[in-house]
C-alpha cells in the first residue's frame, strides 16, 4: 500500500554529524566549509520537492527550527511514521542529538493539519538504551503486514516487536553487514519493498537468514531483484514507492542510485512503475542517507482545508 503524500523537513543546519558517524560508514567528512554545505544541501533538497510535486507527489514539507541544531533533520523518517488509521508513531534515537529531530513543533503542525486519532511515542525506550528509528530500522510490507529489521546499534529487538504487536505486523528480524562485517546501521540501506517487488543485497544477508528471508519474498509474491554491495553503496537500496495523485505507481531514487543500475535490474523495476529520480548527491555523501531516508509517508487524512 503505498501513499501520494509524504512528509519531508527542510533542513536549516545539515552537516556533517559526527555523533552518528561511527555507526553510519556511508557518512563522508567532505572538505568544504559548512556555509557551503548547508547552501548545497538546500538547492538539492529544494530541487527534489520540486522533482516529485511535477511528478503528482504531494509534499507536504515542514521547516526545521534554525534555533536549534540538528544536522540530520533533513531525515524524517527515524523519528516519525504515520499509518492510515490515524496514527502517529515516534521512535527511539540512537545519538542524543537526534532526539531534537522529534519536535513539538513538527508533531503540534501534523495533528493541526492531519487527524491523528492516537500518538504511539515510543521514545522511553532511549532510557534503557534501546532503539528504534522509524522506517530506516523497518522496512514495511504494508500490503502483507510484514515488518523487515536488520539488527545494529540503532535498531534492537525489544521495541522493534513491541511495534509490531502494536501494528499488527509480522517481525522479521535478521542479520545485515556490509562487505568488511560491519552491521548496516539501517535496513533501509539494505533492501527496499514496493508492491510486486523486493530490492535486496543479498550478499549482506548470512546464507540460512536468507533462506527465512526469501520464503516470506515469495509467500508475499515478491519479485527478487539483487543488487551488489558496490550498487548498495550507491543507495540503490535507499529508494522508496509512491503513488501520484491519479493512483500510478512511482519508483523514487537519487540519481547516483540510478547510475549504478544495470540493464537487467532497470528491465524488472520498470515493470513496477514510473521512476521518479534526482540528484541529491551532496546531501548523500554528508549525511549517508538517500531518497528513502528523506520522505516520511503520510497516511494521515487532512483536515478540512489542507
């Protein structure tokens, strides 16, 4: 089940974060100034609202406080989630300068403009040292109700079926690493699910949890397309689906995961819908997330007016 509307912030510091740097090796300490990065970081971001509202995406964006620095605000989606019976989920964060991501502000402006029947906050579980970020630790198989989560340091086993007992989907909890062992810091690094399909690195996966994997791909009529660990480290993993505004399926991903695709792979995704692409390289590099991590879903009902 996928939406037409999405959430996305605006950054006001994007930088380069070096609290979460030690578990998000995509992350690159780029030499330029911050003035500069922040700049760029904005034209990009800008362009791509701009990309998906011409493609029929409704982007409802929210400013992130300039008062306060947070330098992965521009990734919304490990803090919030929202689901099409009125509900609002925030997450355990793993560095504490995430946690100002979780706004007041943000969640006062959502229930304004959007029905929000129930606030599930999940973000006592940072006092005991367990975490949970939203849709980069879960990949969700809304269709199947089924729950994808890699474990690492930000997404532990306790909250992450405590969600799923919540939402009524069926955790799948397994291991990912990348090409040297280390544990990938999201599972939305990983894999991407859309309706018909799975991206996946299978290699990240050890060989009898992609066994598990791979039955719960075909019991929910998954086509498998593969992708290499060069390809993951590109974001091909990292894109997302939607729907426009008539109902068309759309396929979003950064122009750098687009590259890397081989003809084989764009043959199979190009059964699954139009793609919707742009260049948000800088924003990649710095902040070691892609498209994926930059939209937050809304499957909230608007309120009269908005």
């Amino acid at each position: 089940m996928a939406t037409s509307r999405i959430f996305m912030v605006r950054p006001a510091h994007f930088q380069f974060n070096e609290e979460t740097s030690g578990t998000n090796v995509f992350q690159q300490n780029i030499r330029m100034d911050p003035q500069s990065i922040q700049q760029d970081a904005l034209l990009e971001f800008d362009a791509f609202v701009g990309v998906l509202r011409a493609a029929g995406i409704q982007v409802d964006v929210l400013e992130d406080d300039g008062a306060a620095e947070r330098p992965d605000a521009i990734y919304p989606n490990n803090w919030m989630s929202t689901h099409s019976d009125q509900i609002l989920i925030t997450y355990p964060m793993y560095a504490p300068a995430r946690r100002l991501e979780r706004s007041e502000k943000h969640i006062y402006d959502i229930m304004q403009r959007f029905h929000v029947t129930t606030h599930i906050a999940m973000e006592g579980y940072e006092k005991e040292n367990l975490y949970l970020e939203g849709t980069g630790s879960m990949v969700l198989d809304h269709e199947y109700r089924i729950a994808y989560a890699c474990k690492s340091a930000r997404t532990d086993a306790i909250p992450f079926f405590r969600f799923c007992k919540l939402m009524d989907f069926i955790p799948v909890l397994f291991e990912g690493n990348d090409e040297d062992g280390i544990p990938l810091y999201h599972t939305n690094i990983l894999m991407a699910v859309g309706p018909g399909f799975v991206v996946i690195n299978r290699s990240a996966v050890p060989a009898e949890e992609w066994q598990v994997l791979e039955r719960f791909f075909v019991q929910s009529r998954k086509e498998i397309i593969e992708i290499s660990h060069s390809q993951m480290k590109a974001f091909l993993g990292n894109m997302i689906s939607l729907e426009d505004v008539d109902g068309y399926p759309c396929i979003v991903m950064s122009a750098s995961a687009e590259a890397v695709l081989e003809a084989e792979q764009r043959k199979a995704l190009n059964k699954y819908g139009r793609w919707i692409v742009s260049d948000i390289s800088l924003i990649e590099q710095v902040g070691g997330g892609s498209v994926r991590c930059m939209i937050a879903e809304n499957y909230l009902l608007p309120r009269s007016g908005n």
